[in-house]
C-alpha cells in the first residue's frame, strides 16, 4: 500500500490595506464608548480610589473590643451566636479613636437629646448563606435611666456586677456607670455609659433563653474591654459576669443590693 503525502490547503491571499501615518495636525479618533464618560465621573472614581477608609477588616488586636482569643469562652460564644467558626471582623473604630470620639460625644451630651452613637465593630460570617450580623456600638444615656428604651417584644433583664441590662433575641443592651478624670469627671457622672449589640442573623430564628443569656455575656465582656479603653476611674467591670435573667426591671435592680 503507498503512502499518499497529504495536499497542502492554499489560504486566499490577504488583501493589504494601506495605513496612512497621522500627523500632528491630524486630531486622534476617540472610541465612541469613551466619549461616554464624562470628566466629572472620572475625577469621582478618583476621589473614591484616594480617599482613605475608616474601617479595618484585619484581625484585630486581643486588646481591641471586638478582639477575640482563640480557646476563651467568649470566642465559644460569638461561634454560636454568628452560627459559625468563619467570620471577618471590621474595625469601624480603633482604641485610639474610640475615647476621642466618645469624649467628644459627652462634651455634647444633654438630657433628653437624641443619643450620639458610635459604631465600635461588627463581626460577618463568611458564608454568604448566612444572612447578618452581630454589630456594637457604644453611647451615653442618662444615669438615672431617664432615657432608657427596652427593646421591643418579650425582654429579659439583667444585673452584673453592678451594670443593668436587657435583651430580646436580637438586640443586647448593658449600661455601665463610667467614671472619667479630668474636664470630664463632673459630666461623665450624670450618665453611664451604654453598649449595645445588634445580631441581625437572630432574625426569623428561634432564639431560646440560653442564646439570649449568652449573647448578653458578649456583650458584657466588650463593654468591659470599653471601660479599660477609657480609662474609667471606678474600674466598674474588673470581675468576671454571672449571667442571671430576670423577669422584670424591678427585680434585676433588687439583685443589686
């Protein structure tokens, strides 16, 4: 049998196109996509590409509020409460700019204004299936519990060492009695100082009484981070909590004494 060569296929023949080299009196051609852009949006997208962003999604120091250890019972307890071991953490602000901020917000205090918050962190899981937060934030409300508001639907109280609190399923809330030095000794007094957690993955979910109790245990531990930050003079939170729900404000007062 002989081997027969395969034919080679001949390709058409190229037609060439003669390009005529622009000069400099002639003007560049724009593509029409880009005439679409106007300038304004383009110095827009470069305000956004140069402005520096307040919030830290590195893992935070174990001194920050939302630093968490590994092998410590509040790290057990944020795992249960965001339904997951995989999470980022965002600083929304630093140790150093907590105190300025909330220094600034008791210069302006008054009773019965609207409250200033300040946003501390949040913690997100990483799996997207997972709908939510848990979010802290701190403020000042008024000593004598003038401007307190209960969350809403069925709440449990609390008392620990001395800090009032209470709960629903979703939002946590401890007020503290924060003693600052200085300029602001005299109006550090009339208010305490409250911190406030937000999981909105509780949200739909059955929540039992243990869960509530234990997000409240969270939240005990970063008001406690909060106080060593500002430099409380009272040291209102140096002892560990025991977490005890009570049925009624009057009650979790009583416990007090």
């Amino acid at each position: 049998m002989k081997f027969r060569e395969p034919k080679l296929l001949k390709h058409p023949e190229r037609k060439r196109v003669a390009v005529t080299p622009r000069t400099e009196s002639q003007p560049r051609r724009i593509p029409e996509y880009r005439k679409s852009i106007k300038i304004p949006a383009i110095l827009a997208i470069f305000a956004l590409t140069t402005t520096s962003c307040t919030t830290e999604k590195s893992a935070p120091s174990k001194e920050h509020l939302c630093g968490v250890a590994k092998d410590t019972e509040t790290h057990d307890l944020l795992q249960k409460a965001l339904r997951t071991d995989q999470y980022r953490t965002t600083i929304y602000n630093t140790n150093d700019r907590l105190p300025e901020k909330l220094a600034d917000e008791l210069k302006q205090w008054k009773p019965g204004r609207t409250e200033f918050t300040t946003l501390a962190c949040s913690f997100t899981p990483k799996d997207r299936r997972l709908d939510g937060s848990l979010e802290f934030e701190l403020s000042w409300t008024a000593r004598d519990g003038s401007t307190k508001k209960d969350p809403p639907g069925k709440v449990s109280y609390y008392n620990i060492n001395g800090a009032l609190g209470e709960a629903n399923d979703i939002i946590t809330k401890l007020r503290v009695q924060c003693n600052l030095p200085g300029t602001l000794r005299t109006p550090s007094r009339q208010v305490s100082l409250l911190t406030k957690g937000s999981n909105t993955l509780s949200i739909g979910m059955k929540v039992d009484q243990k869960m509530i109790d234990q997000q409240m245990t969270i939240v005990y531990r970063v008001a406690q981070k909060a106080t060593e930050v500002l430099g409380c003079e009272n040291n209102p939170l140096k002892n560990d909590p025991t977490i005890k729900a009570y049925s009624t404000p009057e009650e979790a007062a009583r416990a007090g004494n």
